[in-house]
C-alpha cells in the first residue's frame, strides 16, 4: 500500500479549501464531474476497486481504533489529537474518493490513488476543519443518542441489509437505498445515451455530502450538528460572509504526514488489537461454558437417563482403545478421566463395574443379559442386543477383574482413567438378581477445554499488547512531526 512518497520528508503540497465562514459545515465534500465519462467502464468498477476495499478494509479497522482513543482524549482533555485526527481525515478522504469513481456516484473514470493525503487534482476532494476544542460532555451522547435522527435519514440513503421469510424459508434482502438508485438510473443513462444528467449528478453529491458530515459528526470530529439541508452541486456552497474581497478559495499549505511507513504499523497495531478482542471474546465463551458445564469435580455431565432391563445384567459394547506410546498422551490431554454416576430405582442395590471385555465376556457366558447398542432416534429409548441365559454363578462384587467398581443405592460412582485396551462397562443388581433397573449419567474431564482458553486468553494478551506498542509507535512519530512542525491553519 503506498500512501505517500517515502523519503526523508513527505513534500509539502497546497490544499485548496474555501474561506472560513460560519456558514460552511466543516466536513467539506467536492466532486466534479468528468465530461466523458465511458459508457460501459461502470459495469466492470466493482472489479477495479477489490483492491481498494482491501486496503479500505484494514484501513477502517485502524480509524475505529483510533476514534475510540480519541474518544478518550476529548474526554479528558477537550481535544481530538491532531496526529489521529489526520488519519481518520485521510481514511474518510480515501473513501470518499472510491465511493466517487464507484456506486456512490460514477462521477470519474480517473482510478482512484492509493494515498491518505489530499490530491487537489482528483475530482474527488474531502477535508475537515481541525477543531481546536471540542466539548467533554457532548462526546458521550453525540456520537448516538444526538445522531439517530441522522441515522433514520442516512438509513434511507445508503440502503440496508436484511431478510425476509417466505415458505417458512429465510432470504437475504439488499435495499440499495436512495443513493444507490439513483446511480442505477444514472449508469443506465450513461450506457444507452452516453452521458451523465448533471441535475442527478448535483443530487447524487449532495445526498453523499450528507452521509460524509453525519459521519463527520459522528466520528467526533466537529460539534456541529449537521444541517438538516440538501446542498446540491459537487463544489461546496458559497459562504454568506467571505472574508476574501475576490471570493477566491485559500491556499491551505499542509505535510502528507502519513506515509506507508507510518501508517502501516498502525493498521497493523489496529488489526492486532480487533483481533485481540475477538479471540478474547471466544475465551470467555469458553471460559463461561466450561465453568457452567462443569461439576464441583471438574466432570461435564450428562443427565441421569434411565436404564432397564429384565434380564440379569446390562453391558456396554466393547470399547477398543489402542493408545500405546506418544498416542496415549492426546487422548489423555483431551478426556481425562471418565466417570459413570447411577441410582437405584427399585431400592434394591445395584452394582457398576469396568473390566476387560475378554473376563466380562467369560462372567457373562450363560448369562441372560442386554447389550446397549444405542438411543432409538425418536424417543430416546435405549435400544439392546438380547442374549438369553440363566442368572450368573457368582455375584459380581467377588470378581478381582474388574478395574473400577462401586455398589449401593444411591450415588454409585466409579471414576476411570481410560487405559490400552478393550474394555465393557457392566451394570446389574449387586447380589445378581434379575430385572435390573437403575438411572444412569456419564461425564469426562475435558483438560483441553481449559487448555484452550488460557492459550486464547495469552495469545489474546500478546496480540493486544502488541497491538498498542504498534499503535503507540506510529502515533508518537506522527505527533513528534507535528510538534517540529509551525503551527498551520486549523484545516487538513
């Protein structure tokens, strides 16, 4: 991105900006037609400027940085730092000036540049008066509550996105606003006549002029109130009270003092620190989820779901688990411990056990019992494999393969660190009785959950920190500037 010659100095340039006069709205915006405009080059502009919306992208991430920094400042200080307010004037001056030779207005052919810094020779001029104070209190309020009957206005203007529902079915909707309309009618007249009506090409400025000051006041750069006021035309209207016997507009002398190397670390910063809170935000959600599913142990848990079966015992499906060298550790790291929690329903104590699948397979031969295979899809109903058999010969309390087990009525638990191998978890009645009836919930440890979100909330940290030394940087040279600089009329 090449915003102004680098170099020892930026060279000075002349802008040219009309006389000071209470009846000129600070934010000025300018355009002047191009008498021979293409025909068809408006058809093909959306493909031209992807570059620019690019740039335009990174650009306004840095300029809502910046606007909230300068919030701080006028806030504190009744001043919007000058250094921050000439770039947010040199993104507003870029925009303006894709939006010209775009569908904003088609005023131009001439491809916009690639620069912050004013080009007198551009048909597409934007500059704001420096305010030297600006009020403390009016900064918390105007930027929202004294802007909404602007935003109903610029709504209308600039269009919206929505949706509607048909058929129980949701479909984007795009509203081109007034704006946008009529840059339709004016291409299509550009297409089949050749030229561009100059009453809608005054119309078309005008309500953009409108969009720009809003967005002016918005932004905090003025404490005027935007007109309620049409001013048609692509050159500002003539102040009432000219100071200049001629009439002529003043040369304002100004420095480019955002070049691509100082600007750079600034979108740069800016992007780090959107970024920085973005991945903040997914921590927290994790952070919050992780505490809130979580019990008092650490286990996220399901519901109890019942359990029953008239036969003698109710097995799990082997559960294959291979896990030999470097590989066990993922798995531990993911799941941690497992844990089973159960309640009798009949009063009767019931017993849960883990063990290998070949020693449950060898207690259970001959033993009428059920299999889960799965949960029904419609009603959640567990679903068993049936294996007919009489009761078992032994109680499974005496059995020495079980690797966890637990027995009673009420909270029997068993918690299980998964290990290599294949494994079955079995549940019946502790003295092997039939008819097993029981409510059942299973959890895990989540270790990477937590994991997570402390590399998030570190990798957020350092983008931030990055994010503000970058910022910091950038905006000290551009004030340093400033300050070797004399002082210069109070427009940019």
């Amino acid at each position: 991105m090449t915003v102004t010659p680098e170099g020892p100095r930026a060279p000075e340039e002349t802008v040219t900006a009309p006389p000071a006069a209470s009846s000129y709205y600070p934010v000025h915006v300018e355009g002047d037609l191009d008498p021979r405009l293409s025909r068809g080059l408006w058809i093909v502009k959306w493909i031209l400027l992807i570059p620019h919306y690019i740039v335009l992208a990174f650009l306004w991430m840095a300029f809502w940085i910046t606007t909230v920094l300068a919030f701080f400042a006028i806030l504190i200080t009744g001043r919007f730092p000058r250094s921050l307010f000439d770039f947010n004037v040199g993104v507003l001056r870029w925009s303006w000036r894709v939006a010209f030779y775009g569908f904003h207005a088609l005023g131009t052919d001439r491809y916009p540049p690639f620069t912050l810094a004013e080009r007198p020779d551009y048909p597409a001029r934007l500059w704001v008066d420096y305010p030297e104070r600006l009020s403390r209190g009016l900064v918390l309020v105007k930027w929202w509550l004294l802007a909404i009957p602007h935003f109903v206005v610029v709504a209308l203007l600039q269009g919206t996105w929505g949706g509607t529902t048909l058929g129980g079915d949701r479909y984007p909707l795009i509203g081109l606003g007034l704006i946008g309309l009529l840059v339709l009618v004016a291409a299509f007249v550009l297409l089949f006549k050749g030229h561009y009506p100059r009453r809608l090409f005054d119309l078309v400025v005008g309500l953009d002029r409108w969009l720009y000051r809003v967005a002016g006041y918005v932004c905090l750069m003025t404490d005027r109130y935007p007109p309620f006021a049409l001013d048609q035309g692509g050159r500002e209207p003539a102040p009432t009270n000219d100071p200049t016997p001629t009439g002529e507009p003043v040369p304002v002398h100004t420095r480019a003092r955002w070049s691509a190397g100082r600007a750079i670390p600034l979108v740069v910063g800016s992007v780090l620190v959107m970024t920085s809170l973005v991945i903040a935000s997914v921590a927290l959600v994790i952070t919050v989820f992780d505490v809130a599913a979580e019990d008092e142990d650490g286990f996220w848990m399901t519901q109890h779901e019942p359990l029953r079966s008239n036969s003698f015992a109710i097995a799990s499906e082997s559960l294959r688990l291979h896990l030999d060298g470097e590989a066990a550790q993922l798995p531990e790291a993911i799941t941690g411990d497992v844990r089973l929690n159960a309640d009798s329903v009949t009063g009767r104590p019931i017993f849960v056990g883990i063990g290998p699948s070949a020693d449950v397979d060898r207690y259970l031969a001959g033993v009428g019992h059920d299999t889960l295979v799965g949960l029904d899809d419609q009603d959640d109903e567990a679903k068993y494999r049936v294996t007919t058999g009489g009761p078992p010969q032994r109680s499974p309390l005496g059995e020495r393969f079980w690797d966890v087990q637990d027995a009673g009525v009420q909270d029997v638990q068993i918690t299980w660190a998964p290990k290599d191998g294949d494994w079955t978890v079995v549940v019946m009645n502790a003295d092997g009785a039939p008819v097993v009836d029981t409510r059942i919930a299973a959890g895990a440890e989540f270790p990477i959950v937590a994991a997570s979100a402390v590399a998030l909330w570190v990798t957020a940290g350092l983008a931030l920190l990055l994010g503000i030394v970058l910022i910091a940087v950038s905006i000290w040279i551009v004030a340093r500037d400033l300050g070797r600089q004399p002082d210069e009329r109070s427009t940019t």
